[in-house]
C-alpha cells in the first residue's frame, strides 16, 4: 500500500508535464526507479549520486526537485 501511495504521489507531483505522467506503475519501475545508484546516508542527509550515463537524470532530479518544493505538501 505504501508503495502503491508513493508511486502515485510521484506520478501526479513530481512527473506533471512530462513523458511519464500517465505511465503506469510497472513502467515507471523500470524506467525511473530500476537505477544503478550509490546510496549514503548521513545523519540529516540521504545522497543519492546517479550514474552520468544515466538517460533520464534530468528527469528524476526535477521530479524530486518538485516533490521536495514545500508547496506542494498543501
């Protein structure tokens, strides 16, 4: 359920206007989520470093960029 949740609430926040706004779950796993990362965590912090290859980068930091956006929690 909570995976379910997330998924959606990326979908209909963070995806507005792109090629992956209606993209079903299963897609958005392969396309978005399926990524060769390197994962740290800090004690405020979660640093997340994408691969330079990477083809949607652009996509996933703006996606991220808008569900952080305090605005969008109302």
């Amino acid at each position: 359920m909570a995976a379910q949740l997330l998924t959606v609430t990326i979908r209909n926040v963070g995806l507005v206007g792109t090629e992956l706004a209606s993209a079903q779950a299963g897609m958005l796993h392969n396309k978005l989520f399926k990524v060769g990362a390197i994962v740290s965590i800090s004690v405020r912090r979660i640093h997340v470093r994408l691969s330079s290859t990477f083809p949607r980068k652009q996509l996933l930091v703006q996606a991220l960029a808008r569900l952080r956006a305090p605005d969008t929690m109302t």
